[in-house]
C-alpha cells in the first residue's frame, strides 16, 4: 500500500488528519478537558459515526482521533493482546489516517488505546491510555432512568450501588463481580472503569499515566487524571480482592499477571497464559537471553 | 412549649384549571397520628405528596421542625438536603407496595438500602439489623434472602413498613397502607403499626378511605372533599357526632358487620 498519509500527513484524499475533521476534535478535546477537571463525571459529547460498529471501540477511537500527533507512538490492546483483530485494524487505521508510528511495547507507546485490559508493565508519566467504553454509567443496571443516575451522581447518592453488592454476597457468600468492578474516583463519582477485570483496578489507583474513557453508542467521555485515588467500593467485612491463580503462565513463567485459561484439546486439558501479550513476550525473550 | 413537627399553611395545589387541594392549614404535634379522609378523587394523596415534599405546591408553605437543624420550609430546601430528610427522619409507605419497594433486590437489601445510603459499610452490621427488622414486623428470617415478588401482598406491606423504619424516621406518611389487602391481612398490619408508632413515639399523617382504619389509629381526623378540608376534629368525636354533611354520609356509609 502506497503510504501516501505518512508524505503529505493529510490522510486518503478527501480524509483529514486522524480521520476526524477539526471541528469535530475541537469539540472531544474540549468534552476532554471537562472529563480531567472533574475526575470520573460523565461529559456527554457529539459522538460522531466511525467507519466500524458501535461495540467495536467507537468511543476511543474518538478520544485517541482527537489527541493524537505526529510525534506519538501508538499501542492497541484487545483484552490485552496486540494481535487480534480489532487492535490490529485501530492500529492500521492510525497508521493510515494520522501517519503516526505504532507499537507493541507498552514502554514505547505514548497512546495504548485498550479494550478490557490495563498493561501489566506500569504506566509512567506523560502516557496516555484511552479506554474503550460499553457503558459508561455504572448505575444503569440498578436505574434505568438516566434523569435519576444523574440525580444520584449530583447528590452523591449511592446506596443503591452498595445494594448490588449486598446481594452479592448474600448470594454468593462473596462480591461475586470479577469485571467492570465500579470505583469511587477521587472521593466523590462513581466509576465504571470499562469491563477491565476488577484485577486491573489496583493498578488505575494514583497511576502516573493519563486515563480517558470513551463511549461512542452513548456519547460520553469521563477521566481519571494522573495520581488520582481511585478506590474499589466494598464492606468493611468483605474487602475487595483480586483473581488469583495456582497456575503460573505455561509461557513465561509469570505468577503476577492476568491469565487467561485456555482449553486445548478434546479431553479438557487446560493451560494458563498471560493475556497481557506483550508483557509476556518481554519476559520469554529476556529468559531466553 | 412544643412546636408542631409539621405545620402546613394555605397549602393549595392545582392541575391546569383543577384544583386539588385548596387552602390547607393544620399542625402535627409530635407524637400524633393524623388521618386525612375522603372519597377517591377528593384530593387526599395529591395533599400527602405535597406534604412530603414529592410534589410542590402552588400556594403556601409546609414547615418541618428538624431533630436538630430548627424549622425548614419543606419546599424550599435544596434537593439534596430534602432527600436527605426524606431517608433519614421520614418514612413514605406506598399504597403499592411495588412503588416503596425495590422489586429486584433481596428483601435484606431493601432493608438496608438507607443504612448503606447514610454510609454503613459494614456487611455483618447491616445484616443482622435487616433480621431484626423482618423478625419486627413479623416476617420468617428464612425470607431474608427473597425478593419481594416472591412475597405476599401484605409482607410486600410489611417489608416496606420496615425499610422506611429502619433509620429511626420521626415522621412518617402513609397513602393507603392498607388498601388491597383482605381483612384479616389488613388488621394484622393494623396492630403491627399501631405497636411500631407507639414504640417507637412516632409522627404519622395516614391518607386513608376506610374509616376503620382511621378509627384505629388516628388520633385526629381531616375530612375532605372535592378538594377542601370540610371537617377536622378528633377520631372518636368525629365518627360518634360528625357535623358537616359531607362527613355525616361517609359515617352513615361505613357497612354494618
């Protein structure tokens, strides 16, 4: 493919630069700006279509269109993998419409655009990591009004999610939730951190790296700036925990990090491996040196 | 001198050119227990609501004499302090229970619901107050893990009763609590609330349309009638010798057993 984008850094043609017209950027940055002042307040904004389905990662395609530069490196997970489909075409997209370079190392990256996972390697100062959201609003499955979650948010009202969590345990014996695990941002909003599993959650708490969230299907953006609190809600009694395996990586070797259990023949013989790919590439290869 | 825990002036509330409720004045004193009466459609629940602060009127204003804060217009406190009120020191029963309820949560949720909203955070804790309020007004502890669908209507009542009791409210408004439910369900909530005002020293206004509920647990009545109050007075003296004619026919209509 003739990479015409990468010569004039005017996308295909007719195309501008990250795909979205300035405009349109214009208005997320600022949608942005609000999100980081007010750490995890949902700001609505004018989502746009995007050439793939809602569901697909419309919501932070927008979010990485409207702050990505020439200078930036950009990385793409999918439940924590460089190699799937969907992070695979984001980061032809990009490379096709913004000219930027891409990555898989999570060092190198100045963007990790990323659905469902937060990179094992931490995060430092000055990287960004742009979430890519279903539903933004962590009450929805207690109030289906979005007039009363509003409500509920703007007077700190959140009893009703602790509700979920009692019940839970009163049929669980535990807080059965393993993913989209809601968090209190910065002492006062409520957050659905995308449905990262609740493993991850530790791991937004004061990092250094800038969070944002993007929902396209429902138009909103929100923030967690860096080194801000971000605390899994739980009971005195019953702490919040996070997954933990007998089995190490099949692969690496690593106790640390998220597996994901694969089944791998017809008797039901199963393997743990990292679903962090790139993190558990680094460690193969600095084995094998 | 007490002050009156609620005291509502000229309270008029209209819809279009319909009027409600029209000019409504009376005080509560604490501990009392006043009845509104009337024919469906006279306005009853329409004036509760207002009462309660879940609709504003459009003339006159309705005092509360807070535990600790003084006296507070009702309807000009900002929202969040009077949704504050409304979880804390009062207490709503819905003639539907389903309305007062949350129908997908256990009934332990329900009842810990406002003790998680006012920050208890601990699971044991809230757990064996939740046990203790369903065994309070008499339901099984082995229904503590239930949702309310699976509950009767008059435990649907009960349970309700209890989630709004559970913060220790002093006042408390009730539209119907009774109603839809047979007569033998109906009198043992009668006795079951009669117990809980009486102990726990509780305000109460109770919108009903049976007269035997109001004879069982009002101290005072008010009658209306197309929207006005048209009689108050105390429960027994009203029912033995009701004046205006309006009151004299719902009397004379209450079935001989």
């Amino acid at each position: 493919m003739p990479d015409t984008v990468q010569q004039n850094g005017h996308g295909e043609g007719a195309y501008n630069y990250a795909y979205l017209d300035e405009q349109t950027k214009r208005m997320i940055r600022r949608a942005i700006l609000k999100a980081v002042a007010v750490p995890g307040y949902q700001v609505p904004f004018g989502g746009r279509e995007m050439p793939l389905p809602y569901g697909w990662g419309t919501g932070g395609i927008q979010v990485t269109a409207a702050i990505i530069g020439r200078d930036d490196t950009l990385k793409v997970i999918d439940q924590g993998a460089d190699d799937t489909t969907n992070a695979v075409s984001i980061r032809r997209f990009f490379a096709r419409v913004a000219g930027v370079a891409t990555t898989t190392r999570t060092e190198e990256a100045t963007i990790i655009q990323t659905r469902h996972r937060v990179p094992e390697t931490s995060l430092k100062d000055g990287q960004i990591l742009v979430f890519q959201v279903p539903i933004p609003e962590p009450l929805r499955m207690l109030e289906p009004r979005e007039t009363e979650t509003r409500t509920l948010h703007a007077l700190c009202e959140y009893g009703v999610m602790q509700v979920s969590l009692y019940e839970s345990i009163a049929r669980h014996g535990r807080i059965a939730k393993t993913y989209n695990y809601p968090v209190l941002v910065n002492g006062r909003y409520i957050m659905s951190p995308s449905p990262i599993p609740k493993f991850d959650n530790p791991k937004l708490d004061r990092n250094p790296a800038l969070q944002l969230y993007g929902a396209g299907r429902e138009k909103r953006i929100y923030a967690v700036p860096p080194y801000t609190s971000v605390k899994s809600l739980d009971f005195e009694d019953h702490p919040f925990e996070i997954e933990r395996w007998t089995e190490c990586c099949a692969l690496c070797g690593s106790t640390e990090s998220f597996l994901d259990e694969m089944i791998v023949d017809d008797t039901g013989k199963r393997r743990f491996i990292c679903s962090d790919t790139d993190y558990c590439q680094e460690r193969q290869d600095g084995q094998r040196r | 001198m007490t002050t009156p825990i609620l005291s509502a002036k000229g309270v008029t509330k209209r819809f279009g050119g319909r009027v409600a409720c029209r000019g409504v004045n009376f005080d509560l004193w604490p501990g009392e227990v006043l009845g509104i009466v009337g024919e469906s459609g006279s306005g009853k629940t329409t004036l509760l609501n207002c009462l309660a602060g879940r609709l504003i009127p459009d003339e006159g204003h309705v005092a509360y004499e807070t535990a600790s804060a003084g006296t507070v217009d009702v309807h000009r406190l900002p929202e969040a302090r009077r949704r504050l009120l409304a979880r804390t020191e009062w207490g709503f029963v819905h003639q539907d229970a389903r309305e007062g309820l949350r129908m997908g949560a256990s009934a332990g949720a329900n009842i810990g619901e406002r003790l998680m909203a006012i920050g208890a955070r601990h699971y044991g804790d809230i757990r064996r107050t939740a046990s203790d309020w369903l065994t309070r007004v008499e339901i099984g502890l082995d229904r503590l893990d239930d949702r309310p669908a699976a509950y009767s209507g008059g435990m649907r009542q009960r349970l309700q009763i209890a989630r709004n009791l559970v913060s220790n409210p002093r006042l408390v408004f009730m539209d119907e609590p009774t109603g839809g439910l047979d007569v033998s369900v109906q009198a043992r909530l009668l006795d079951l609330l009669r117990g809980l005002v009486d102990s726990f020293h509780l305000s109460a206004v109770l919108v009903t349309h049976d007269l035997g509920v109001a004879r069982l647990l009002t101290h005072r009545l008010m009658v209306m009638h197309g929207g006005d109050i048209v009689e108050t007075g105390l429960t027994d003296q009203m029912l033995d010798d009701p004046q205006h004619a309006y009151t004299q026919m719902l009397v004379a209509s209450i079935l001989p057993v």
